[in-house]
C-alpha cells in the first residue's frame, strides 16, 4: 500500500518542521508551504490525500484557501484539517462550516495530530464493500463512493459520505448524536457532539438540489433519523 501524501500548510517554520517530522515518523510523506499561493503550486504537483491547514496565513487566510478549495472541482473533496489557535467553539464550528473535515487547536501534541490524520483519512476511503444503497432515486454506489440522483452527481465531501452511507445503510431509525460520532467518527476519535449538526447541514445542503434535504429528519430531543416518510 503507497503511503498517505500530507500537505502542511503553516507559515511557521518550527511548527512545519515539529509536524512534518511527526507525520514522517509516522510512515507518511510530507510536503510543505508557508502561504497560499506555495499551497495551490504543491496541489498542481502533487495533490495530497489530506491537507492540514493553518487558520492564520499571510495574505490569503486558511479559511479562504479552505473555501476555495472547496468550488474547485479537483478539490472540493480534498480531506482538510483546520489548525488553529482560536479556542472558541464558534470560531470551530465556522472552520467545519467553511469546509474543514476536522479541526486541531494549538498547542497540540505529536500524537493528537496523526490520530486526526488517520481518523480523517479513515472517513474519507471507500467503506471497501461493493454494495449499492438506493432510497427513492437516491443511489449510493460503494464501490466508486459516489452518489447519484439519476444522471446527476452529488458531491460530498468524505465525512458527509460516511454520514449518508450510515444513514441510508440505517433508514427509519433514530440516532443520538453521541452514537453517530462512535459509528461515523470512530469510538477513539474525540469530535463535539456539535460537529455532527454542522456536518448535517453540509449535507443538507448537497441533497437539497435534488430534493433529499428533508430526508434527513431532526427528531426533537433525541436526534436524527433518515426517512422518505414525511414527519
């Protein structure tokens, strides 16, 4: 198996050089840029399998880099690890809303970092089953990961995919939020409980096109069902 290519994106050279020698001590190859503009030349090169990207760059911001990303094409499921000084839940929640995956606040340990690397790359690779889930002409193929209506393509990013396939892999019953995180995020991966209401409504957002928006169900104190029925 050819190992994971990470693109650190951090204009601070001690903090590149601390998580480039963790990634690498983890079997994973690295590469580095100190702004935005660094960062889109090494996407045209190589394009990485996760990206972890710094809130505060100069010029053009992490935030911006994340959003524009996130309309181009060959991008917009690029895996995105926010990393951030801000320690404001809000300021994490906008990061999640803007088209990060995941997020990181400084100071953070060696191990912390490349448990959420792997846990993100983890949600962003195919389930590995060939089955295909399908709910009123929404299709779910596993075995290329992508979703359909029709002749249409939704796009979706990897932790919105994960979320669908458990959803459709899951129809009518109700879920708590605690355990979507264990069954979507991973039992050892520590995500707010808040991040599964962001990532819903990412993926809210994609289906509403194509009229599946309401398929996804807030159940009033308990949290959420996927259904064709009307509530």
């Amino acid at each position: 198996m050819s190992r994971k290519h990470i693109l650190v994106v951090e204009d601070e050279a001690p903090i590149r050089d601390m998580i480039r020698f963790a990634l690498e001590r983890s079997d994973f190859t690295v590469a580095e840029a100190p702004d935005a503009q660094t960062a889109r030349l090494a996407i045209a090169e190589q394009r990485p399998d996760l990206v972890l990207l710094d809130w505060m760059l100069p010029g053009v911001s992490g935030m911006e880099l994340a959003r524009e990303w996130r309309r181009d094409e060959l991008t917009e499921n690029l895996p995105i690890i926010l990393v951030t000084a801000r320690v404001d839940e809000n300021d994490r929640v906008r990061g999640l809303n803007l088209g990060a995956d995941d997020y990181v606040t400084k100071p953070f340990s060696s191990s912390e970092l490349v448990a959420r690397v792997r846990a993100v790359l983890r949600r962003s690779l195919p389930g590995g089953e060939d089955e295909t889930l399908e709910l009123d002409g929404l299709t779910l193929d596993a075995a290329s990961q992508r979703v359909s209506v029709g002749d249409a393509s939704v796009k979706l990013g990897p932790t919105e995919y994960r979320l669908l396939r458990f959803f459709m892999s899951n129809p009518e019953r109700v879920y708590t939020r605690e355990q979507m995180l264990d069954r979507v995020w991973g039992q050892n991966v520590y995500v707010e409980e808040r991040t599964v209401d962001v990532h819903i409504r990412r993926l809210r957002k994609a289906l509403a096109p194509h009229g599946f928006d309401g398929f996804i169900q807030t159940v009033r104190g308990s949290g959420y069902r996927f259904s064709s029925r009307s509530v």
